[in-house]
C-alpha cells in the first residue's frame, strides 16, 4: 500500500517512509491511498485475539511493507502487561444505552499511550528499513498528553532524541509534573510563553522550513513527528474501534452486524477520525458524534459548514481540547470530498490566510451524515461528571464527561436509539481538582496529591501508580522559552 498527501503534489510513498518523514513535503498530511475492508467474518475473528494480535492484523492491513514478524513484535511489545498493567482497552458497560471504552490504562493515564508505546516500534523498524543512517529528532507541540505519553514511549530508544514543548499555562499541575520529572538521556522538555496554537503552529513551521532541517541535517539527525499528523500515530488509533466492537459483541451488548454509534472527545481530530477509518473499513458504524468544550470551532464547522478560527481561544478544564486548529480534519474533509487534493489546498491557504474556510452545501451534507456535534463549557462539564457519578456510579474525568453529555445530547434530540459507545480519554486522576470540585468537595489548600487522595477515598478507586509516585519524583527539566525561540532551543541540545 502506497500513501499519498491530502495536498495532492508528494510522490507516493511507503508507509515506513510516511511513517518516519511525518508530515508530507508539499505540507500535506498522508494518508492510504486505498482502505482496506473487513468482512463481518473478519471482524468476528478478532474476537479470540489479544489486543496485541488485534493490532497486528489491523495494522498489517495499512503497514504491508513490515512483515508479520515486526508487526507483532511492536505490537507485543507496545501492548504488553507492563505497559497497560490491566488491559489494553477495557470497555465498560453502563447500562443498554452507553458503554465506555477506557483508553487510558497506560502508562501517562491518557489515551495517548495507545499509539505512542507502539509510534517509537514502527519509526525505528521504518528507519531500519529505509536505510537512514541519520538520527530521528522527534518534535511535540503538546496541550498537555501527548508530550508526556511521547517522552514515555521514546525515552532511551536507541536512534531517537525527542524534544517536548508545552504552553506554559495550558497543562495541568499533574502533567507539567509528569512531564518536567521525566527520565531519559534523550528526552528535552521546554515551557513555551503561548498557548497550545502557539506551540503547534511553532513545530509546524519548523517541519516546513527546509533551511532548519538542513541545519539540523548537517548535525546528523532527521526530524520526525510525533502529533498525529503523523500517520503512525492514527493507525493504532483504529485498532480499538474494532476491539471496542467485538467486545461489545462478546458481551452480548450488540449482535455481530449491529450498529454503534461513538461519540468521541475531540481535539486535534485524530481519534474521531480513526474512528471513521474504522468505518470506511467495513465495521458497522451509525454515527459519530464530535464533542468539544467551549472551543467550538468544530462544533460550529460540523453544523454549519464554516471552519472560522477567529474567535477567542479559552482555557479550560477538558485542556487536551483546548485547540482552535484541527490537524486531521484535513484529511476527513480529503476522504469524505472523493480525494479532492485541489480543493484541500484552497481551503487550506484560505486558513492559512484568512483564518476561515466555507465547504459547499452538498460536502457540508456528507459531513453531517457522518457526524454530529455538540460542546459544553467548563460549568456544563462539572454537572455532567456530578450526574454520572449520582447516577451511573461511574466517575468521569472532564473530556470524558464533555463526550458523556454530548452523547446524551444527540440521543434526546434525534431519538436515534442506537448503542453509543462513549470514548473515556482520561483518568479522573490527571485532572483531580477539576473532578471534585464537580463533586461538590471543599480542596482548599490541598497539593495535586493530597486531592488525588480524597478522590480516591471518595469514589473508592485507586490512584495510578505512576500519577501517585511524581509525589517523590525529581524535577529535571524547567526551562521556559519565547515562542520564537523554538529552534534555537532544539539547537542547544543537539
Ligand atoms: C488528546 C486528547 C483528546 C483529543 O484527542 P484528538 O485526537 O486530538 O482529537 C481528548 N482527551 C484527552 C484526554 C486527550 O489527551
């Protein structure tokens, strides 16, 4: 399988290629230039595997230029029970209307670790067989998750350095701890004075200057990118839509054929859209629902057809959606246009320009019978995580109870019925403050630890190993740069 830009002007490329190259020269994103598909059989099939072996076949389907033997070595590897202690993606049942798929048993407790314990596996083995003799410099823009999931699964891998930037006032107390205590030789972490746009739009311009990749050419290393931009970080995100649903059939929830509908709390658009590459690859899905906190932008892009990023950028409580530019829906609106390279450019210099783009009535009608969308502010978020913990006894972190109100949401308004499958992103743990507060619980001058505690005496689960043990931890990284001074940071650590 060949994998060609959304922007239609890069030479078709290996997906190893893709995979350690990041973002496409023309400054497009890559993707498969066909889908593969299951049949129901195939899907039933998946039902007696691990979750390792799911992956394997999942991405097999897309990497067909690995062979069997490093495809289940990463993914033995990525899934193994040191690295998700109690399963990979347990999906929990909340009655007949709702499940929840619990994508954070990994290492950071976010959902980020699903594709990045196996990213590290795929670029290193696509270097190997690329034959590039250089080092891989991996950049992150983070609002908070990735950049520590990223640090996780790339510290100390042979090959690789990895230099993290977060917005300074953008993450919470408990990620920029996780993220300045992290180990490794060939780790770097820097605070950015900006928010997340800021330092996404920094790494960005960076990828797409061919003078600094020159310069840090000459240095002996290659960049490549960890965001999902790059394609091997969207691809194991699919896995689990299709891991999701033969669970649900194995639990007698659905029938093998039914339809589920996903509602998915959405940021930068790479876990939406995995999903509908699950889709597009033959798994039976209804709808998908877009939920979005108070940064609207996609909200108002899925029903109204208008992408306008000139609005104010808010702070919230769900931070890891707090994102006014959605990467990936670049190649959604490639997809759902029948490949249409032409007019993904136009609307992305119109963005790129104006800050704005309009989809025609008819695209905008395809759009809709994908998906829809809702968003909630940060006082609707904490009513949300209240009712589900008073009624469903299950305790939601803050995007989770976004995607758990928006769900309720398109069920009440539309009527449609079909079983909604709700993805959970975050242990309630990573955002303490903000979940008891929803709680109605009094943390005046408690530490991140100290709520972390009264979380756990009250619901009665337990706090995330790793989580609790930053308590103790060494703080290794405190640098805090300008904006403009992102390159030269990368400069100074090489
Ligand atoms: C990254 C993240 C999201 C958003 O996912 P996208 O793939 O960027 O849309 C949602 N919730 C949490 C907790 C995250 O870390």
């Amino acid at each position: 399988m060949q994998f060609i830009s959304t922007r239609g002007k890069n030479q078709p490329v290996s997906s190893a290629r893709a995979i350690y190259q990041g973002l496409a020269t023309d400054g497009g994103l890559f993707l498969p230039n066909s889908i593969p598909q299951l049949t129901l059989s195939d899907i039933e099939a998946l039902g007696a595997m691990s979750y390792s072996e799911r992956a394997s076949y999942i991405i097999g389907k897309f990497l067909t230029d690995y062979t069997t033997e490093e495809l289940n070595y990463a993914t033995g590897s990525a899934y193994a029970q040191q690295n998700f202690p109690k399963q990979a993606a347990p999906v929990v049942n909340i009655d007949t209307q709702y499940s929840v798929l619990e994508l954070w048993h990994g290492k950071t407790s976010a959902f980020k670790d699903m594709a990045l314990q196996i990213l590290p596996y795929l670029l290193t083995i696509a270097m190997k067989k690329e034959q590039i003799d250089k080092q891989v410099l991996i950049l992150v823009a983070t609002s908070g998750d990735t950049g520590k999931a990223a640090l996780e699964g790339f510290q100390d891998v042979p090959g690789t350095r990895i230099v993290v930037f977060y917005p300074q006032d953008g993450v919470s107390d408990i990620q920029k701890l996780q993220m300045a205590t992290q180990a490794g030789e060939n780790v770097h972490v820097f605070a950015v004075r900006g928010n997340f746009d800021d330092t996404q739009t920094g790494v960005k311009n960076i990828f797409s200057n061919p003078e600094m990749s020159e310069q840090i050419a000459a240095l002996g290393y290659q960049f490549s990118s960890a965001n999902s931009i790059n394609w091997g970080r969207l691809v194991p995100q699919i896995v689990y839509y299709f891991s999701a649903y033969v669970d649900l059939v194995q639990d007698k929830v659905i029938n093998l054929g039914d339809q589920v509908n996903f509602c998915v709390p959405t940021g930068n658009f790479g876990n939406i859209l995995a999903g509908y590459y699950a889709k597009c690859m033959g798994l039976p899905v209804n709808k998908f629902i877009c939920a979005s906190n108070a940064n609207n932008v996609l909200t108002d892009f899925i029903n109204q057809g208008v992408y306008d990023r000139n609005r104010p950028f808010y702070q919230t409580n769900s931070p890891s959606m707090d994102i006014l530019i959605s990467s990936n829906l670049e190649r959604f609106l490639y997809l759902i246009s029948g490949g249409n390279a032409e007019l993904i450019n136009g609307y992305m210099s119109e963005l790129n320009a104006e800050g704005r783009y309009a989809i025609s009535p008819e695209l905008l009608s395809k759009v809709q019978a994908e998906m829809s969308a809702y968003s909630y502010d940060g006082t609707q978020t904490c009513r949300e995580i209240m009712d589900v913990y008073k009624n469903k006894h299950y305790l939601l972190d803050t995007h989770t109870a976004v995607a758990y109100k928006a769900a309720e949401d398109y069920r009440t308004q539309t009527g449609d019925k079909t079983h909604t499958v709700i993805l959970s992103t975050a242990s309630p743990f990573k955002f303490s403050a903000d979940v008891l507060l929803s709680l109605e619980q009094d943390i005046k001058g408690l530490n991140s630890f100290e709520q972390n505690r009264l979380l756990s005496n009250i619901s009665g689960q337990g706090i995330p190993e790793r989580i609790a043990q930053l308590e103790t931890a060494t703080v290794r990284h405190q640098d805090v740069i300008n904006k403009e001074e992102m390159f030269q940071a990368i400069k100074s650590i090489l």
